[in-house]
C-alpha cells in the first residue's frame, strides 16, 4: 500500500502526468482546428450546389416580364426543369404580387398560380 502511494508522488509520475495532459489538450485544439476547417468546407460545398445558373435566372426573368402568363409559366417551368438545382432542392418563383409562377418540385405543380404569403425582409 505503501508502494502505491509512494508512485503517484514521484516526479516520474508528475512528469508523465504532464505530458499526457498536454498531448491531450494538443490533440484537443488540433481537432477543433480541423473540425472547423471541415465545416466551412461542407459550407462552401452546400453553397456552389445551390446556386442557380445564370441562364436560368435570364431566362425566369424574362418569362416574368411576358405579358401572357401561360406563356410565361411555361417558361419558367422548362427553365426550372433544364437547372441542375432541381434534385437537391425545391425552387419556387414568386412574382411581385405574391403569386407563384413556378415551382420545381413535380408534387406542387397545383399550387401554382394560388397566392403565396412573401416575407418581405
């Protein structure tokens, strides 16, 4: 018993009790470091697939500015369909007055043309 408590006393054990503690912490930090890294990573990932082609926002644009609104859902639906977007996320084109114009999602093609609640902010 005496043998026990003589080691946790020595300096050898002090000794290697304080590298552990700083091997430790140096794998702590060095973790968090790269956790972070990789998380702005996963971020700027996510980003780049979301972002919608500029031709397809000309395009979606100029079939808000036609003034036959059949005509112009049928662009924005062939627009929203020729994106690359569309399996990762659902698009949806709202017009100035709050109307829906075009949706991505096959599922909520009848809901197009109903009046959608904009948040203006």
């Amino acid at each position: 018993m005496n043998k026990k408590i003589r080691f946790f006393h020595s300096i050898h054990f002090k000794i290697a009790l304080v590298f552990i503690l700083v091997v430790v912490v140096t794998v702590e930090v060095i973790g968090a470091y790269f956790v972070k890294q990789l998380e702005q990573q996963n971020i700027d990932s996510f980003k780049s697939q979301i972002t919608i082609e500029t031709y397809v926002e000309d395009k979606v644009i100029n079939a808000l500015e036609e003034s036959n609104t059949t005509k112009a859902d049928r662009q924005i639906r062939n627009a929203l369909n020729e994106s690359s977007i569309v399996n990762s996320a659902d698009i949806q084109v709202v017009d100035a007055k709050g109307v829906l114009r075009g949706d991505s999602n096959v599922n909520s093609q009848t809901v197009i043309g109903q009046k959608k609640w904009v948040h203006s902010g």
